[in-house]
C-alpha cells in the first residue's frame, strides 16, 4: 500500500522500489481492493525479498518492524513505522491501516520534494 501511495502522490519525482525481509507470495487482495476504493490500482505488483543492494542504493529507507532483518548502512535515513499488518483482516479493518499508511506516506513526501 505505501509503495501505490508514493507512486501516487510522487509520481516521477521519487523512485520506489518496495520489498520485504519475508514476503508473502503475492499482494494481500483485501489491501488491493482497499486501495482500489482510493483510485490506486496495485493489482499485478509482486512481493519481493530486500536485499542489500537495493538498501544500499536508496536514499530513504522505510520499514515496518523487520527489525534486524533489514541491512543497515550508515548515513542512510531510515524511518520505521508502526502499523498493524493487514494480513488476514477483513477490509473494515484494512481501511483504517490504508488510511494510516496515506498519512505517513504524505508525510514522507513532504520531506523529500
């Protein structure tokens, strides 16, 4: 959902690329169809595992409780956010969790453009 909020507010201005230490094997469909009532379609994107490159080449790096899971590289600006994974729940419960991960995401975007 974060990475279809900031390619949605940023557009071409920020390079996303959006991965996980454990990824599931596809996207979460109740968060697809959350997002499709925004006007956000994410339906297609793949999970993907974190690597260290991809840490490495970025300049922000977000992460939501991987914990030491996720490589660190000094003079990298991390920021990990706090929010309930939506695995399992049912979209009245996702909703919120979108809206939530909207907020953060403007709130990132503010900072870098």
């Amino acid at each position: 959902m974060a990475a279809g909020f900031l390619r949605a507010i940023a557009g071409d201005r920020i390079d996303v690329f959006s991965a996980g230490s454990e990824p599931a094997d596809r996207v979460n469909e109740v968060a697809v169809a959350a997002m499709h009532e925004v006007g956000i379609d994410i339906v297609g994107r793949t999970p993907t595992v974190l690597t260290t490159e991809a840490v490495r080449h970025a300049d922000v790096v977000v992460t939501m409780g991987c914990g030491d899971a996720c490589p660190v590289f000094p003079g990298k600006r991390y920021e990990d956010w706090e929010l309930t994974d939506p695995a399992g729940l049912p979209i009245e419960d996702v909703r919120p969790i979108r809206d939530d991960v909207r907020r953060h995401v403007e709130r990132l975007v503010s900072t870098l453009v």
